[in-house]
C-alpha cells in the first residue's frame, strides 16, 4: 500500500507517532512530509502553500492513503492539490487547540478554525482519548456559537460519526525487562517528568513536596522534563528549597540514562492541569513506576481509581494536601516493603494496539476490483 504521511509541525511527540507508524507498517510504500516545529502560527497556517507549491511531486504521486497529524492544514492542501481530493484520508489528533491553555485574552482562533476544518475534511479522525475528542467537540460547538450568522447545525455530531479513540502507541523498549529496578533500600524515589511550563502544575508539585519535607518523610525526587527559555520562577524556587531531596534535575538527554532512572524510581507523580493522554506516566508506569496522577484529564481512562486522587483544579490547597497524604502513605508503605503493585499497561504498546491502527486504515480503503 501507498501512504502519503504529512506531519506539519513535528515536534516530539507528532515525531515519535509518525516514526513508529512507519515502523508499525515496514511492508508499506510511504511518503513521509514534515515541517519544522517552529514559527507556529505561520506553520499551521501556511503547511498547505510550502507543501502545495514545495513538494508538489511527491503530493502527486499516486497513493491509497493519506495520514496527517492535526497540524496539518488538509481542506486547503486537498483544494490545492486536486488528486489529493479523492483520495482516502485520515487525520490523527494528539492534542486539540480548543482545550489547548493558551493565555491570550482572546485566544487565537486561526489554529482551532485548522483543526475544526481538517477534521470536516477528512474521511476519518482518531483521537489519542475520550478526554481529547470530548474537549475537541466541546470547543467546536461553543466556537460555532459565537458565530454571529450562517452556521449549519450538527457539525460536532458530523465529525463524532467519523471518529474514534486510538492511542499513541508505546514503543517497545519501555517494556523490556531491564537489569535496574527501583532499590528496597532507598528512600522512596518520585518523579516529576513533565514540560516545565504552567499547565503541568509545578506550583502543586512544589506545595505538596514542601509538606513531605515538613513531615520528615525521606524521599528523593528527580524533576526532569523539556526546558524552555522561559519556565515558571518556581523550578528555582524548588530547587533552592529541596536541596538534597532532589536528584536528577532538568532534560535527560539520553533514551538510555532516561529509563534507566525511570527504573530506578518507586512513584511517577502528576500534578497536570492539561494532558490529553499522558505519554510521560505511561513510559515510567512501563518502566515500573506506581502511577499517582489526579483524577481528571485523560487519566482516568488510563489508570484505576486506587492510583488517581481527587480532582480540585480550583482548590490548589485541598489539591497539594491530598498529594502529601498520598505520598506519606506510600513513604510508609515503602519502608514495610509493600508497596502497590504497578498496574500493566502493556494494551498500550505498539505489539498490542498496531491491529487496531490496521484495522483503522483498512476501513478506509476501497476493495480491490476483481
């Protein structure tokens, strides 16, 4: 089979969903376009002109199948390339720009209007969660209610009828058994491995952290994830007060280095005011690292109750009180050597969820002709 593969700002994790993609279907013939994650605006507006008047001879190119990341501007780049109009497509939904937690007063509708004609235009839409396509069709109903005129009704109900919950698949080296695990002999060990911005909740991580400290409960705790050149003032703030609780610090560059510290830790904790799938849990919970995540998002469709504890986005102190109570337990757990048993996530490797994708892209295709 032919397939056309269009990733329009392929950052990490559009990148590392398109790579195993490929991966998942070696015996495929793909063409894979990509554009740089930066300049977003422009990039998620203009994907469709680099790419209808950049690349035109490989758009032209006969294929069976069209696979784009919702980055991808599809109505436009199916007006402009005529061949791509009659051929199958379908658009793949990490993240959706109408929950996205963009500050602007008013947000920026040009990239929400993409998503919301991209889906319309394609023949099929997955979501990476229930979470994800609720909050997508949530934000395109009340978007088309603000319209002032010349609306045509139903169009949430139009794209639910052609969409579906897939996951992004992990890799299978998050589950390969491994010489490190995580020692009876240390003190209990959490991670924090998130991007260091706002909508991760830092502010809670640090609160809840503080209260250990006050306690005198022993940990150690490795906060690592992406950097930017402009993070929350509090990753200082932590870093100055936790001192020598805290072990390994910023982006871990290596695969290697990353998991073998994942290994090593005993809890994966998430403060998150924004996750659509949670990827980064789900690799240490692959990894062997105990899941306390907040039940909201999309973790409760991931995890069971005994791992989330309770939700009260609004009531930060409440929140930073449960997560202390939570860890002290599982600090004295850990010092009488039981522990809860990490739960199995391994529907969510590419071994388990690869015929769910091929069964997805089959439905698209139309029988051959005897």
């Amino acid at each position: 089979m032919r397939v056309l593969l269009l990733s329009a700002y392929d950052a990490h994790s559009h990148r590392r969903w398109r790579k195993g993609l490929v991966a998942a279907f070696p015996g495929w013939d793909w063409s894979v376009l990509t554009l740089p994650p930066r300049n977003f605006l422009w990039r998620v507006r203009g994907n469709s002109l680099s790419w209808a008047f950049g690349e035109r001879g490989v758009l032209e190119q006969p294929c069976d199948l069209i696979i784009a990341t919702s980055m991808t501007d599809l109505s436009t780049l199916r007006g402009m390339v005529a061949s791509l109009a009659t051929t199958p497509a379908l658009v793949y939904y990490h993240e959706n720009q109408f929950v996205y937690p963009d500050r602007r007063t008013p947000p920026r509708n040009g990239p929400r209007i993409i998503n919301l004609y991209s889906a319309l235009a394609a023949d099929r839409v997955l979501f990476n969660s229930e979470y994800n396509r609720q909050t997508f069709l949530d934000g395109v109903q009340a978007f088309l209610s603000s319209i002032p005129d010349q609306v045509p009704p139903g169009i949430p109900a139009v794209i639910r009828e052609k969409s579906a919950i897939l996951p992004v698949p992990l890799e299978q080296h998050w589950f390969e058994p491994a010489s490190e695990s995580a020692s009876a002999d240390a003190p209990l060990t959490l991670v924090w491995n998130h991007r260091w911005e706002y909508d991760k909740g830092p502010e809670r991580l640090f609160a809840a952290l503080m209260k250990l400290q006050q306690a005198g409960v022993e940990f150690r705790v490795h906060v690592i994830g992406q950097q930017f050149r402009d993070q929350p003032a509090v990753f200082a703030r932590m870093r100055a007060q936790l001192g020598n609780t805290i072990g390994a610090w910023g982006m871990v560059k290596a695969d290697a280095d990353y998991r073998r510290l994942l290994r090593e830790s005993h809890v994966v904790l998430s403060t998150a005011l924004h996750e659509l799938q949670g990827l980064a849990v789900q690799e240490a919970v692959a990894c062997g690292c105990i899941p306390l995540v907040p039940d909201r998002l999309a973790y409760p469709e991931f995890f069971e109750p005994g791992f989330r504890y309770p939700s009260t986005p609004d009531n930060p102190e409440a929140e930073v009180a449960t997560i202390a109570a939570r860890l002290i337990k599982l600090a004295g757990q850990h010092r009488d050597g039981r522990l809860p048993t990490v739960p199995d996530i391994d529907f969510l490797s590419w071994d388990s969820l690869q015929p769910a994708y091929a069964g997805q892209f089959a439905a698209l295709i139309p029988p051959a002709e005897p």
